[in-house]
C-alpha cells in the first residue's frame, strides 16, 4: 500500500512537508516548523519512520527536528560514546 500525504504546505518561513508512506515504511521530506505536531495529529508513528530526507538545511526545512528527536527519545537516555584521544588538548593545532 502506498499513500503521499502533504502535512504543511509552503509558509513564507517553512517548506511544505510531505509523508510518503509505503508498507507501513514512513519517508518524510521536510521537517519545518511544527513538523512533530502535524505529524501526530494526522496520527502517523515516529516508529514507523524509515527516513527523513531534507531538501535543504536552512531553517526551514529543519526546524522542526529538535522538537521530533526531543519527544523520540523522551523514554530513553540519551548516551553519547567519544575517545578520549578527540578530546585531548595535544591534538590540538594552532593556526
């Protein structure tokens, strides 16, 4: 089953968003500003997302993505894994 749903057309500060959904698989094109609420009330699920593909990195393509990743990972830590070796001052060079 496939199916395109246009969630927010084009504002003067945000691009249109569009949810292309195919099997259950969710692709998402677009996240502006109040992405994440158009989102659920037209009662898709974040789970469901296979991926989010942007047109552009300006605002308003994305700004709808902190308020996304915020929710998705409000049930789980978020852990972050780093070597020490990035973070040591000697591999820092001058200019």
């Amino acid at each position: 089953e496939v199916s395109l749903k246009v969630l927010m057309g084009r504002g003067y500060d945000a691009t249109p968003s569009v949810v292309l959904t195919i099997n259950d698989a969710i692709y998402v094109i677009n996240a502006p500003s109040h992405f994440y609420r158009a989102f659920c009330e037209n009662h898709f699920l974040k789970e469901n997302i296979k991926y989010i593909f942007l047109t552009s990195i300006e605002p308003h393509s994305i700004s709808g993505l902190p308020s996304f990743f915020a929710d998705a990972f409000r049930s789980a830590p978020l852990t972050f894994k780093y070597s020490s070796e990035e973070f040591n001052p000697t591999n820092i060079k001058s200019f």
